[in-house]
C-alpha cells in the first residue's frame, strides 16, 4: 500500500507543474463564468477515467484567499473586487 501511495503521490504532484499543461497533456475542457475556473483533462496510462484538474487565478494576494476558505465564506465577490 505503501508503494502505490508513493506513485500516486508522485503522479499527483507531476500534475500541478505549471506551465507544462501541453507537454504534460492536458488539454481546456471549458471555463465556468463568472468565476473564471478553467478545467483541463489529460488521458493517462495509470487510469480508465480521464483525470480532471481545475484552476483559478485570483486577482487578490493568496492571505485573502486563505481567509475565504478559514473563515467559511460562500460569497466570492470579495475575492474579485479589484482594491483587494
């Protein structure tokens, strides 16, 4: 168990490289408005299911975002407004 956790965990942390979504093969899907999420999906050997993987761009410093989900907002337009 211990071995498949270590490949998967290696296979995981592969996917997060930015700037290499072509290399890598992923590929757009679509964008959720009015958020801004894009979502890719790449094909891999080690899986039947296509793998997903989102990301977001936020126009606030990472302190803001990490008080969002600390404190338990829902509502994300304070995460966009522009003076933040």
């Amino acid at each position: 168990m211990e071995e498949q956790n270590k490949f998967f965990c290696e296979e995981m942390i592969a996917m997060a490289r930015e700037g290499h979504d072509g290399e890598d093969g992923w590929t757009k899907l679509s964008r959720v408005e009015p958020e801004g999420i894009d979502v890719f999906e790449r094909k891999v050997s080690w899986s039947q299911v296509p793998q997903l993987r989102s990301r977001w761009t936020a126009s606030c410093g990472v302190e803001k975002v990490g008080e969002f989900f600390v404190t338990g907002q829902t509502d994300t337009s304070a995460l966009f407004d522009s003076e933040s």
